[in-house]
C-alpha cells in the first residue's frame, strides 16, 4: 500500500518538475521583452515567475528524489525477499557456469557421446 503511494508521489512530482521546467523563461528571454514580443504585466508581480516557479522547482526535484530513494529501498527488500524465498542467486549461477567452463572433461563429452551413437548405428546396405 504504501508502496503504491510514493510510485505515485514519483510520477507526479516527475510531471510537475517537467512541466515546471517547461513554463520557466531562460536568462535570455528578458531582450527579446523589450522589442515588445513579452507581457509587461506578469501574473506572479513585477518580480516575474522566477522566484516562485524555482521554489516550486526546488521542492518538488527534492520530492522526486526522497521518492526515488524510497523507491530504492522497496526494491531491496524485494531481492532480499527473492533470495529467501529459495530462488536462485544470480551470481552463484554465473559462478556455475564459469566452473562447467573451465573443466576440459564437459567439453568432450558431448564428442564422445556422438562419436559412440554414430559408430552404434548400423550401416544401409547398397543394393
């Protein structure tokens, strides 16, 4: 349950931040107001939208990560439940897989044993 709801604390604050960031004006855009293509009256006061949007920024990225460390957290404990729960340990298999590699007897055993069922099989007769 609580899972579920910093999942979706996590998206909406990745949406917000995105949208946010989208809606802010970059250092730049304050020459091209004074040709007459921006507003005189801003909706946020004569200050602009830059105090209030960045605050509102910084807040929600720190939203995003505190969520992104829950997040972190619940996943832990979900492969630390995996692994108690008898499944495999995906190291220990890789660790496997190397040892079978390395012992020359596994090679050419799958030769001997073909070399075995080809010289069991008897052969056609031609007519």
């Amino acid at each position: 349950m609580l899972e579920t709801v910093v999942i979706v604390l996590h998206l909406l604050a990745a949406i917000a931040v995105i949208g946010l960031v989208l809606i802010q004006q970059g250092k730049g855009a304050d020459a091209g107001a004074s040709f007459g293509s921006g507003a005189s009256a801003t909706v946020f006061g004569s200050q602009g939208s830059g105090n209030f949007l960045s605050r509102m920024t910084a807040i929600l990225a720190t939203v995003f990560f505190v969520t992104s460390l829950g997040l972190a957290y619940y996943a832990k404990q979900k492969a630390g439940l995996a692994g108690s729960e008898g499944l495999p340990d995906p190291a220990l298999l890789e660790q496997q897989a190397e040892q079978a590699a390395e012992l020359p007897e596994l090679k050419e055993a799958p030769k001997a044993v073909e070399k075995a069922a080809s010289e069991d099989v008897p052969a056609i007769p031609a007519e």
